[in-house]
C-alpha cells in the first residue's frame, strides 16, 4: 500500500512540476480547459441517462 501511495506522489509532484515549468503555454491550459468539459459532459450525460 506505501508503494502505491509513493508512486502516486511521485506522479503528481512530476505533474505539478511540470506544469509549472509550462505555465505561461495558452495551449496548455485551452487542453485543461477541454479536457475539463469533456469529464464532465461525459458524467453528465451518465448521470441523466438513469432519468
């Protein structure tokens, strides 16, 4: 369990780390943004199917 827990951390801080370095990058955060709508149109659209 405390391997799994250290990889994620290692992850994000990668993660952070390297959106960090690309802030300043329009297309970074146009594909954050998107991405963004697209998980929610996608739980979204679950979620009214049970209607």
């Amino acid at each position: 369990m405390g391997s799994i827990w250290k990889t994620l951390e290692e992850a994000a801080e990668s993660s952070k780390n390297w959106i960090i370095a690309h802030q300043s990058n329009p297309l970074l955060w146009i594909g954050l943004f998107l991405g963004g709508l697209l998980i929610f149109s996608l739980v979204y659209n679950a979620l009214q199917k049970e209607k």
